[in-house]
C-alpha cells in the first residue's frame, strides 16, 4: 500500500504555540451531517451488539435471584392473580360481554410493554454511559436493545394470558393471528418515543422525574382499563342544529345534527395514540374474533411510523454530544 | 480527496471543545444564558482541549501520545475511533478501528466471564461465530480458565483487566488505540500484553499508543507526538520527542525547597568528577548549599531514586556541621547508573535542637541526566530498561 506522501514523524518538529490562532476558521467547523441509508446500513451490520447487549440485560435482570429466570414468569402471574381478586366484582364500561378480568389484562399487557420500554429505553443511554465513552458503534443500539429485552419480557408475560383463557374456559379466536400486527405498530412506536426520550434525557435529567409522571397519566387515557368504543367514532363538530328523534309522517327519523361536520374521533385518538387501536385491536382479533379495522390499524401504523421518525431524527440529531455530556 | 489506504490516520487541524460550565446548568442559569445567547449565539462557556493538531500515520505504523494529565491524549483517541466527534477539522481513519480506551468499561459485573467475553467482544466489533472459535485461545491467554464460569464482580480489578485486555488483544483491527489500561496489570501480564501488543504490529496493524510508562512507549513506538495544554507541542522520532518530554516535565519539578526541615537547602549541583556530562560508570560530584540555624552533628544521606522515593542506593557520612551556611561535597564512585534521568534525594537526620522536626526531610531536590551507552535491542519479552549499568567483558570460545 502507498504510504502518505509526508514527513510527518521522521524529523523532530516543534510547534510554535504562539502560531496556534485561539480559534479554528470558520471553514474547518465539523458539521455532523447524517446519511440515513448509511447509519441504517451500519446499524444492520452492528445487530450482533443489539442481541448481544439485550442478552445481557436479559440475563442480568434476574442473576442472583434463587428462582433465576423463572421471575420473567412469575411476576406477571401475580400481577394476574391481583387483577382477577380486585376486577372479579367490577363491572364498569362496558366490556363487550367479556369477563372483564381477561379483557383489562390484554390491555395491561400491551400497556406495560409500553410503559417499560418507556422507562427502559429512555433510560438505556445514561445507564450504558460507561459503555458509550469507550466503545464506538451506532448508538442506537441501545434504546433498540432494550425494545428487545422489553419485548422478550412481554413474550414471556402472556403465558398467564393463557392461564386466563383457561380459567374462563375460553379459546382465543382464530383471528389471533393478527396480533404480532399489532405488536409491531407498538414496538415501532415505542421506539420513536424511547429514542427521543433517551436522547434528551442525557441533556436534561429533569425528563427522568417527569416521566414516570407521564407514564402513570397514559394508562388513563389510553384504553387500558377501559374499551377504546368509548372515544366516539362518530363526534360531531363545529356547531348546527340538533334535531331530535321525531316521527315525520310515519317515519321515525333518529336524532342528527343539520350543519357542521361529524368527525371519526378514533381515528384522530389512534394517530396521536397508536396504542389505542393496537389494544382494541388485540382484544377484538384475540378475544371477540373479530377481523381487524384496517383503517385504526392504518392510522395506527402511519402514527408510530411518524413518531418513530421524529424520535429517530432527534436522535441523531443530539447524537453528536452523547459522549461529551453523558 | 484520495482514500487512505486501510489501517492510515490523517488528522488535519483537528480541534476540540468541551464545555465548561462553572456551575450544573439550573434553570435559572440556562434563562439567563439563553438570554444572552439571543445577542451573541454563545450558548456555554467552554474550553479548548485539543487546539489544532496535525498528524499522521502509515498503516502498520505505531505512534504514541504522551503529555501530562488532562492534556487531552484520550480525547484525541477518542475523536479518533468515532466515539466522539471533532469540533472542527477534519479526521480521516480507515478501515476497522479496535478502541481499548478501558478494559472495564464494557464488562457487567453481573455476568460470568464467559457470557462478558461473548458481550465485550460483540461490542468491540468481533463476530459471534469469531469468538466462539477462539473463546478457548481467550481464556487460555487471560489465564481465567477456573474463574470464567464466576461472576464478574467477584473478580479482582486485576482480572477484569485481564478480561478486557484478552478480549481486545484478539481483535485484530487494523487500527488499534491503546489507552494506558494496563497499569493494573501484574508486572507479568503486563509484559505479556506488551508482548501481543508488539505481535499486533508485526502482523500490520497500526497502533495509537497512550502511556505514562515512557519505557514502554520507547520501547513499542516508532514515532511520538507530545501534547501539552490542548497542543501538540512536538512530534516525530520517539526517542526525541520523549527527551524533550522528560526534560520538561521535570525542569517543572525541579528544585523544590522544603521549608519543613531545620536544615533548608539553597543551591544544588550535580557534575561529572571531569567536570563534563555524567556518564555511566563515572565519578560524580554533588555539591549542596545548605543553611542550618545551629551547629548540628548528624547523619547526612544522600540517594539517587528513578522517580519514586525507593532509592536505587544511598551514602552516607556522619559529622558535625556549622551553623550558618556551609556546603557539602560528595564524590561518589564509579556510579552504576544506565542511560537515563534520576533524581537526587539529600536527608539529615539527627539529635539538634528543632523538637520533633527532622533535620532534612527524605525529598526530592533536583534531577539529572545519565549519558550512557544505549541497548537499542533488549531481550524479547523486555520492556523497560533496566536501570543499573554494569560494563562487561566478552569472550566466545
């Protein structure tokens, strides 16, 4: 190979210091410009440190625990058995006609992904700070790497989910093939909040008091404990006249607005919120056997593919200082 | 702008800022710098640690960075394996980078030393099916073969470093970055890491070294840049580059007065018994200054030491000294020093007045430098020279 055509190091050189300027001109300042197709293809390259780091969390979690791994199993059984003993006599929103205990804990399972992934995620920059000062590959290994785990644990936790079926001696309809659908449009989204989250949070630690604030608010206004049917499909919007059910020469004529416009309000929640139509459709396709409503399931997608790009470019956006001021 | 080959290092005019806050920024102060960043854009304060360096290296080449603490050797590493980023100028490095900037960096505590050799090495850029095959080598070099299946945070300091180091010393990157992470190392793992260092090279590899050790920079480096206060104040051939380090750092530790003792030192000087350089195996003449408020009878040592306050030997005499100032003279025999720079270590002690206070604390008051023949070639596996000179005679029959 050619060697660079220079002196560099064969004679002794000193540096006059007192030619150093106290600044860099202007045309040497490094802007760190990223090529998406390019840290996507370095990424792909590094999956190996994705897996690697995950089984690493993974297998940590519950290292020196007697019961080891049996935990992953364990504790979502028993947030099963607190659920059945405190939802088998509550019989608030309507439920579909289903035992309400199996119905809030298909969404508790989806919810507790997201919360964790979350908290995990958001988290994965600071507390792999040692990692990150010292190794160099794409970082986003790290908020993607804890998705894995999370999702890992939330396989793990739908065992009990089977235990439930069995107890209200039902089956899951066949239509539970639509799930992994689902899960997908939350782990998508997840990640768009989880990388934001995490990025920011190296600047600004106050985010790790806020989040857990928010977290506890989302359960509520998202259909965890109550059915996504009651964000109305049909709202109406911007004023007229309502008029009342009436019977107008012999025909009954429901009750309707005249003027403004009628909204779809899921679907306004479902692209904010893609967990809402990804809980409902859980429930519908593995409870009800429904098919899925491929529109809240667009609109879903087309939200947490929209939040996964923001949280991606706000990522590499920050990326440059993660090191500096972990 | 044509490509470097793989395993070259082109940095041009790289610089560096890191910001220097005086205070955690509250709220309260990041209003008032928002404030002010509206008329002047200047968001926070900071400082430059690397202030336009320039340098270069050929693949299979090994260059080292030496310079005191915080004169930003680690951050230059660093800015070199991407870890971080230049804040401005431009740096080229091709092809696979292996970055030992800490052995324990990567390693969880939580998991065996096994399951942290398949973590560490992904993380370091080896392949699953890389370290399966060599996972026996591995452990055989660490020398963990009983301890593996342990977690690691029952393992010593020691051995986690052994860990690390094992881990990135089967890399094979072409650029490896070296960053004083052997300092926790046995004297014999150390030399057994020296040793893989020096096979690295030999197979290509080029090498970026960071060492407070100065021997082991001598001996690994062919070229040395010296940085100092964010600039590199001096590249090129190891050996001079390293002289001029030396001589710096310890013209800033020079004669240091203590005010301790009964006894205070004013003058210092050291020569050969020619009056020439100090050569290995010469007579060498100290003559010390000193001021003593009354007469004294004592014992007067004098030790020469590299460095550290262990003395490779000592004299002595015993007699009555003046009060006011006298002067002392030593002539000490054929003195046994190999090339190189030491320091000379004068104390007093004895029965007079100064209750408690000793007569002459054992300190540092002044360095030297020993002109001697150089063993340009040491012993495989040796690494740092030794530090007693002994002149031979040889015969082969």
């Amino acid at each position: 190979m050619a060697a660079i055509a220079s002196s560099f190091g064969r004679t002794l050189v000193e540096t006059d210091v007192s030619s150093i300027p106290a600044e860099p001109s202007q045309d040497l300042i490094y802007r760190h410009r990223v090529r998406h197709f390019e840290s996507a293809r370095a990424l792909w390259s590094h999956r190996d440190i994705i897996y690697t780091l995950a089984e690493r969390d993974f297998r940590a979690q519950y290292k020196q625990a007697t019961l080891g791994i049996l935990w992953a199993l364990l504790s979502p059984v028993a947030t099963l058995l607190i659920m059945i003993v405190v939802f088998s006599h509550v019989k608030s929103f309507g439920t579909e006609g289903l035992p309400y205990a199996l119905f809030a804990f298909v969404g508790i399972l989806c919810w507790s992904f997201f919360s964790s992934a979350l908290g995990n995620g958001g988290q994965s920059l600071l507390s792999n700070k040692a990692l990150m000062a010292k190794t160099q590959f794409p970082r986003e290994c790290f908020p993607l790497e804890t998705m894995c785990v999370n999702a890992l644990n939330t396989v793990l936790s739908w065992v009990p989910l089977a235990i439930l079926f069995v107890i209200f001696g039902r089956a899951p309809a066949i239509t539970t093939v639509w799930v992994p659908m689902y899960m997908l449009i939350e782990v998508v989204f997840a990640a768009g909040i989880a990388m934001a989250i995490a990025s920011i949070i190296i600047q600004m630690r106050d985010l790790m008091q806020v989040l857990p604030i928010i977290t506890s608010l989302g359960l509520f206004i998202t259909p965890v404990i109550w059915p996504f049917s009651r964000i109305p499909s049909n709202f109406h919007f911007g004023g007229g006249i309502y008029v009342h059910h009436a019977v107008v020469f012999g025909k009954y004529v429901p009750s309707h607005w005249v003027g403004g416009f009628n909204i779809n309000l899921q679907m306004v929640y479902g692209f904010f919120n893609p967990l809402g139509p990804v809980i409902d459709g859980a429930r519908r396709t593995m409870l009800l056997g429904f098919a899925p409503q491929w529109n809240l399931a667009g609109i879903a997608a087309l939200g947490a593919l929209v939040y996964l790009t923001i949280g991606y470019r706000i990522f590499k956006r920050l990326e440059v200082n993660f090191a500096d001021i972990a | 702008m044509p490509t470097l080959p793989d395993g070259a290092i082109q940095i041009e005019h790289v610089w560096k800022k890191f910001r220097a806050d005086k205070t955690v920024p509250k709220f309260y102060d990041q209003m008032k710098r928002f404030g002010k960043s509206i008329g002047t854009g200047a968001r926070h304060d900071f400082r430059w640690v690397l202030k336009d360096i320039n340098l270069e290296v050929d693949p299979g080449g090994t260059l080292a960075l030496i310079g005191i603490n915080g004169s930003g050797k680690t951050t230059l590493l660093k800015i070199i394996s991407q870890i971080t980023y230049q804040s401005a100028g431009r740096c080229d490095v091709q092809g696979r980078i292996g970055a030992l900037l800490s052995v324990t960096s990567g390693i969880h505590p939580e998991l065996t030393g096994k399951e942290n050799i398949y973590l560490y090495g992904a993380v370091m850029g080896m392949g699953r099916q890389t370290i399966r095959d060599r996972y026996d080598e591995m452990v055989e070099f660490a020398g963990l073969a009983d301890a593996v299946d342990r977690q690691v945070k029952f393992y010593s300091l020691g051995m986690q470093m052994r860990l690390g180091f094992t881990i990135a010393a089967f890399l094979e990157p072409d650029v490896l970055l070296v960053d004083e992470v052997l300092a926790v190392g046995d004297a014999n793992f150390q030399q057994k890491c020296l040793k893989r260092i020096g096979e690295i090279v030999k197979q290509g590899t080029t090498l970026l070294y960071v060492s407070h050790d100065l021997a082991s920079v001598e001996a690994t480096c062919e070229t040395a840049v010296w940085l100092a206060d964010s600039v590199a104040v001096a590249s090129g051939p190891t050996r001079e580059v390293v002289g001029l380090y030396r001589a710096a750092v310890e013209q800033n530790a020079a004669l240091t007065t203590s005010t301790e003792g009964v006894v205070e030192v004013l003058k210092v000087e050291i020569e050969a018994a020619d009056g020439g350089q100090v050569r290995s195996e010469a007579d060498l003449v100290v003559r010390l200054s000193l001021n003593s408020p009354e007469p004294l009878q004592a014992n007067f040592f004098l030790g020469v030491s590299q460095g550290t306050a262990f003395p490779m030997f000592i004299v002595r005499f015993d007699g009555n000294f003046p009060a006011g100032d006298f002067e002392v003279t030593c002539r000490m025999h054929h003195v046994p020093l190999s090339k190189g720079r030491y320091s000379l270590w004068p104390a007093m002690s004895g029965h007079a007045g100064g209750k408690g206070k000793p007569l002459l604390p054992w300190q540092p008051v002044m360095s030297f430098d020993v002109m001697g023949p150089d063993f340009i070639r040491l012993p495989e596996g040796v690494m740092v020279m030794s530090n007693v000179y002994v002149g031979s005679d040889w015969e082969v029959n």
